[in-house]
C-alpha cells in the first residue's frame, strides 16, 4: 500500500496502530483468512468438547443454509415475510410437541434460553404486580438449586428475592417440600427444571405442580409454574411422551428451550411459548414502524440472524417426529453405556447414568482425583468437566460428559479406554 497523505501522518484518527489498536493498514483477503486460522488451530475441536450441550456439528446442506441466511435480520418482518411465516409455523409445531393447541401457541425465538429465562421471569414478575395490585413488596422467585445462573441473573435485575432450596442427598433437584416451604403470598412463580446442567436429571413438574394446587386449597395463595426446558425441551416429548411435564399440567404457563441444544441449531437459538396470549403480559411488548410495519416485539434483543431459525424449521422438515426420536433414543443408549462402563471400572460412582438428559455424571471413590482424570483425557483431545455440586452438597465433585447427537459408538469407546487406562495407572 501506498504511504499516508501528508496530510494525515499526525492525525489521531491514524494512530490508534500506536496504541495497540486496530492495525494501521489492512491485508488482502487469503492473508487475513490465514491469520485469524494459525490463532485458532491450536483449539479444541468442538465434537470432542463433552462438557457443552450445544450443537457442534451440522450436515453440509445445514450448513449451506445457515451461510446463505446469516445475513438476514429475523426482526425485520416486512422485508422478509416468508422466514417470519416460518418462525411462526415453528412455534405451532413446538406449542404441539409441547401439547398446547397449534392455533394458541404463542412464543418468541430468542438468542437462547437465557433470554427466554428473562423474557419469561419478566412476564411472570409483571403478572404479580398486576394480581397483587402493587401493595406487596419485594417478590420472589422459587427454584431448585441446580437451576441455571440465568434465574439467578433475572433476579438480581429485575429486583427479585432468588428462593433457592438447598441441594439434597439425592442431588440438586427441586422437591414438593421445598415448594410448600418456600411459597408464599410474594411468590411469583416456581421455575421448574426438566433436565439439569448439573446432573442431567429431569424434576418432577407434575407433582410440584399439584403441591401448588393444595397450597392454593389452603391458602389462597395461587403459584403459576414456569418450566425451564433448555436441554429437555427437545427430548422429553419424543423418548418419554407418557410424562407429564408440558402444558398439559394446567398450572404451567410458559416454557423454554435451546433450539440449540437437542433441537440440533448451532449456537443462537432459544424459544419460549406462553400457554395462550393472556400469559405473555401485553406490556412486555414495544411496538416500532421504522422497519416497515407496525408489530410489537416482545423479545429482549433485537436484531439478530435468522439463520437459526430456518435451521430450525429444516431440522423439523429433515428429521420428523420419527428422526427426532431415532436421534435422541441413539443418544441416551450410547450414554448408558458409558455410564455402565465407568460404574464397572469399581473407582467412579454414577450420579446420572443418561436414563433421562443423554448425560453421565460420575463422582470418585477412594481418593481419585476428578481434576487429574480430566487431564488426562484433556491430553487425549476430549474436554470435560470437573465441578461442586451446589450447597449443601458442595463437598462432592463431579465429573459431566454431554452425549451428543455427533459423538459416535466408536467416540464413546475411545472416550471409555482413556478413563480406564488412566484408572489403571493411578493406584
């Protein structure tokens, strides 16, 4: 390139280089391309990642799709009618999974399901407001303790006492006895898990919602459940279609998921249904025009890709109901067989053996050390996990491995023979 007109070598607009700023001149295209790799090739390959619950690969004619709609706005709804049309036929199909009727279904795509956690936290929390007509203070909000830190977050923001039940000999789960001791007249919702981070188990919505309704018998007091579906959301209604958990438990009034996780989306994508429109309070909405129409918004953030979301509704015209099913069911067998691989090794004991989540959780015997397996493994390509459970189970350590929808019988062995090489070398 060219030297700096005279006239510019001062200026600041041109010194920033000097200042460990952007750099003064740019590259061609093929050079900046091979930059940016020799900073990323020393990574971990994402398939090998076993502690996220995202989507880490996707078929070619997915990944065409996402490239070619990456850069359309999802919010821009005049300019692009046809991905809104989609995003709505997204919502029925899901509402219907979710058994809520087609035709009521109301929800909202999000960047994941901590923004519907926000979303949902916040309709909750405006609903209590409206029943209570401002007279009572300080809400709360009642959870498990191995809820996601997005409640948590919901609450430090929006002002709201985070209720957390203690984690138990049994694990982190919310329990009816904790739900009756927790509610109250300032309670605006019990945020239910189905499918914890922690341990991969799901809580049992239906007979916390039915703790509910003797409370309400008792005291008057009348608690709406929220069910935070992220991992679960997307496996429950295809392996386990006899539990109760959705919008057939009349107290449940909203529900989220990642379309990002077992909805098999890369990362981006969260969604949250109401039971109908009078769950989404109306204020939550803010009405535009200067995108062409006239339609309220209801969703934290705004502009966004709506590739996702077409990878969404491609993954439902792709697999079906039936695919979905075969995928999942792949998943949860090849995590209980790595669950009874490593109960057999006599050294780790099964906290989660993937019967509900696709997910092992195994804590150590006699004085192995979690961090030192992870290592290990870590030095074989694979990344896992090692964490405390929450109070009052902070003492135990545990171990996670996430079975995704790419990790391959072979993978699962491989992964399997590195635990018991290390196990025999560590006596």
């Amino acid at each position: 390139m060219s030297a700096l007109p005279k006239a510019h070598e001062d200026s600041s607009v041109f010194s920033a280089h000097l200042r460990g700023g952007i750099p003064l001149f740019g590259r061609d295209a093929d050079t900046a391309l091979e930059v940016v790799m020799d900073r990323l090739r020393a990574g971990r390959r994402p398939e090998r990642n076993l502690a996220t619950f995202l989507t880490t690969s996707i078929e070619p004619e997915a990944q065409r799709l996402y490239r070619t709609y990456l850069n359309h706005n999802l919010v821009d709804r005049e300019q692009y009618p046809e991905i809104d049309a989609m995003l709505g036929e997204c919502v029925r199909m899901i509402g219907a999974l979710w058994h809520v009727d087609g035709h009521r279904a109301v929800g909202s795509a999000t960047t994941g399901s901590s923004e519907s956690a926000l979303l949902a936290g916040a309709a909750l929390l405006r609903s209590w407001e409206e029943r209570t007509g401002g007279e009572l203070s300080r809400p709360n909000l009642v959870m498990g303790a191995g809820a996601h830190a997005c409640w948590r977050k919901f609450c430090r923001h929006w002002g709201v006492e985070a209720r957390t039940a203690p984690a138990t000999g049994d694990g982190p789960a919310l329990d009816t006895a904790s739900v009756a001791q927790l509610c109250d007249e300032r309670t605006i919702g019990v945020v239910t898990i189905l499918g914890s981070t922690l341990d991969g188990r799901y809580e049992p919505v239906e007979d916390i919602a039915e703790e509910l309704d003797r409370l309400e018998q008792r005291s008057g007091i009348d608690v709406p459940v929220h069910v935070d579906a992220a991992a679960g959301g997307f496996i429950a209604p295809f392996l386990d279609p006899e539990l109760r958990w959705d919008f057939r438990v009349p107290r449940v009034v909203s529900i989220n998921a990642s379309g990002h996780k077992s909805g098999m989306v890369p990362p981006g994508l969260g969604w949250l249904l109401w039971r109908d429109r009078s769950r989404r309070h109306p204020g939550l909405g803010i009405r535009i025009n200067y995108l062409g129409g006239d339609d309220a918004h209801y969703e934290l953030t705004f502009s966004r890709s709506a590739a996702p979301v077409v990878l969404q509704y491609y993954n439902f015209v792709r697999f079906g109901f039936a695919g979905f099913h075969a995928v999942h069911a792949r998943c949860r067998a090849l995590a209980r067989k790595l669950a009874t691989r490593l109960r057999e090794t006599g050294r780790l004991r099964v906290l989660g053996d993937g019967s509900e989540l696709p997910v092992v959780v195994v804590t150590a015997h006699d004085g192995l050390e979690l961090r030192d397996l992870a290592k290990h493994l870590a030095e074989r390509g694979w990344s896992v996990p090692v964490y405390t459970l929450p109070p009052q189970l902070d003492d135990v350590e545990v171990m996670r491995v996430v079975v995704r929808n790419d990790l391959t019988a072979a993978a699962v062995d491989d992964f399997a023979t590195a635990v018991e090489e290390f196990l025999r070398n560590d006596i």
